[in-house]
C-alpha cells in the first residue's frame, strides 16, 4: 500500500493499493483566521504528520515538496527507524532573494534529502541545477515529464480567431504584449496577477481577462494560436501544462523558454520554440503561424499525436512504480531530454538559471 497527500483516482491513475491522507485544502474558517499561504501551511503539517503515523503499514510514501511532504521527510530523516521509501514531487522551489532565507531553505531541503528516495522535477535542466543550488546529490533528482490534464473533461474545440495566453507563475507578458502590438490579432490575457502588467500599457487588441479552470480549458479550446510565454532568469521552470494541453487540443503553439520547452516538444515539428524575451523571434514566429495557416495545422497535428503519450495515467504510473521500487532507471523520455540539455550546454546554451 503507497500513502499519499495527492487526491488521485485509485485503479486509474494511482493503482488499487495507493491511499489518500489529508487534509488538502483549508477551510474557509482557517482562511480567514490565518490568510491563504499559512493556512496551507498548517494543513499540510497536520497532513505531513497524520502520513507520517500512519507510515508503519504502507510499502511507500508518495507526497508533493511542499509543507506536507517536507514534514514528512524531516520525521523520517530525524526518527529513522520504521523508514519507509518517499518519492517527492511538484518541487516547485524558487531561490529566496535573502541570503538568510535561502540558507534556511537550503537547509529545509538537504534534511529532507537524508531520507527521500527521490525528488521528481518537471523539467531536466532542474536535475542539476536544484542539485547546485540545494547542495544536494544529482541522483536524488529524477526528472519526469510533466502531463496533460484533459482527460474526463469536456470541451469544443474550435476557432475564435484569438490568440491566446495564461497562467500566473512566472510568465513573461511583457513580451507578449510588444510582440502582438502592431500585430492584427486579438490577444486574450488570463491571469491575475496585476503586478505582471506593471507599466505596460496593453494595445488595442489585447486584453486582461481572468477566467475559471473551466474556462481556462475553454479558452484554449477556441483560441487560434497559443503562446506560452514563460519568463527566464528563474531556477524552476512552469508552464508544462498549458503547454501539453494547447498540444493536445492541436492548437499551433508558442513557446518562449528553450531549456523546458525542449523537453516537450521538437521546434518546427510539433510546435515553436523562441528563446526568453526575444520580442522580434516571438513576432516573428506569431506572423508565420498566421501567414501559413496550412503549415501551421500540418505542425499542429503533429504535436496533437506528439502531446497525447504524456497522459496523467502515464505520469502517475511512473512515480508509483519508483516508489514502490519497480520503476526503470529513467523513466518516460528522460533520457533522451537529458542527453538534448547536455548536447545544448556543449554548444554554449547553459540551462541554469
């Protein structure tokens, strides 16, 4: 039997034998009381604990890098005996820009490390660089390709003739926003973080409009084009599901970012690839997608078929059997997309942040 504080579907994605320890989510009681981020915290403290008096019957530990999962690892990593095998995902870290909170972040992390099997990452490019940046063994980072989260919702697939963009963690809408400003394509910006808009004025053609998750999945599914316009700098890398999902609907998509793109998609095969705040390679890969719409379709069809192996089912499967010590060395593509990072750091394109 595996635990785990990650809500899944037992028999479809998770297998029979896994089980779900919480909580997940805060009240909105606690919300109130504590604010958003600390109220998180706590529940997954409780959730870290509950996993961690419960581990004595359970083959592995599946849990997510935040509060739960760190938790959980400083238990086992303080009271060994009992230990259990723990595969930690989403280690979603950013560098803290005091010194003094990336010491004690460093310090979080490399506790946690005595007693984690594995930490999974979602771009390859992270192996080695949580490895510098945490002080931390490059074995114990497993790069795992992220997935597409369609499956068992509905949608239709059309064209509105907009170009489309979303999402709140690290984006790059500024070069958005220069690149379509003398273009003739309606834009749709979801997101809500007004910060990211700070001193740029939007164009007549483009517009801020935040959606829901449903209609994040629908804007999608009417957009012409999609951009994905990730911004550089950072040690993580975001945007794979927007991606994989723009993919997966056969939308000619964008991306901006080659160290995590590269990951999941061929440039000029399934979709295109500018590097970070190129504003003349994002218009001009902009005016080519509109110019040749039969080109366009042709590659967006490839990355449809390209983007379905990378299922949640595929995802999930793979992370279960390493936690229950089944899984190959390197997983799913992984090591084709680490050789590719390499060959691109010999040629002089470095992937650390």
């Amino acid at each position: 039997m595996i635990l785990s504080d990650i809500p899944g579907t037992p028999g479809q994605f998770w297998g029979e034998h896994t089980t779900y320890v919480g909580p997940y989510k805060p009240g909105p009681r606690l919300v109130r009381w504590l604010g958003h981020g600390w109220a998180y915290n706590v529940i997954g403290l409780v959730a870290g604990l509950r996993l961690f008096l419960r581990r004595r019957h359970a083959d592995g530990i599946v849990t997510s890098g935040g509060a739960t999962g760190q938790l959980f690892a400083w238990l086992q990593a303080l009271v060994p005996w009992g230990r259990k095998p723990h595969v930690m995902i989403d280690c979603l870290w950013h560098q803290p820009q005091s010194r003094l909170r990336a010491f004690v972040q460093r310090l979080q992390i490399r506790l946690a490390a005595r007693s984690v099997r594995k930490f999974v990452v979602w771009s390859a490019h992270e192996v080695e660089d949580f490895a510098a940046a945490f002080r931390v063994p490059p074995a114990q980072f497993q790069f795992v390709p992220f997935h597409h989260t369609l499956e068992d919702y509905d949608y239709r697939l059309r064209d509105d003739g907009y170009l489309f963009a979303g999402g709140n963690s690290d984006r790059d809408y500024r070069t958005l926003i220069v690149a379509v400003r003398p273009l003739d394509v309606p834009t749709w910006i979801a997101s809500t973080r007004a910060d990211l808009f700070a001193g740029v004025a939007l164009p007549p053609n483009a517009r801020v409009t935040p959606t829901s998750e449903a209609g994040f999945r629908d804007a999608l599914a009417g957009a012409k084009l999609v951009v994905v316009p990730m911004a550089g700098g950072a040690l993580r890398s975001g945007g794979q599901q927007t991606l994989l999902n723009a993919l997966c609907m056969g939308k000619p998509t964008i991306a901006v970012g080659r160290r995590w793109a590269a990951d999941l998609m061929e440039d000029r095969v399934h979709g295109l690839i500018v590097d970070y705040g190129d504003v003349k390679a994002l218009r001009a890969a902009i005016e080519w997608t509109l110019a040749r719409p039969a080109e366009a379709k042709a590659m967006a069809e490839r990355g449809r078929a390209h983007a379905r192996q990378f299922s949640t089912q595929r995802c999930l499967e793979t992370i279960y059997e390493m936690v229950s010590g089944n899984a190959p060395t390197v997983p799913f593509r992984a090591a084709a997309c680490t050789q590719a990072v390499r060959e691109r750091r010999a040629s002089g394109c470095s992937a650390t942040a």
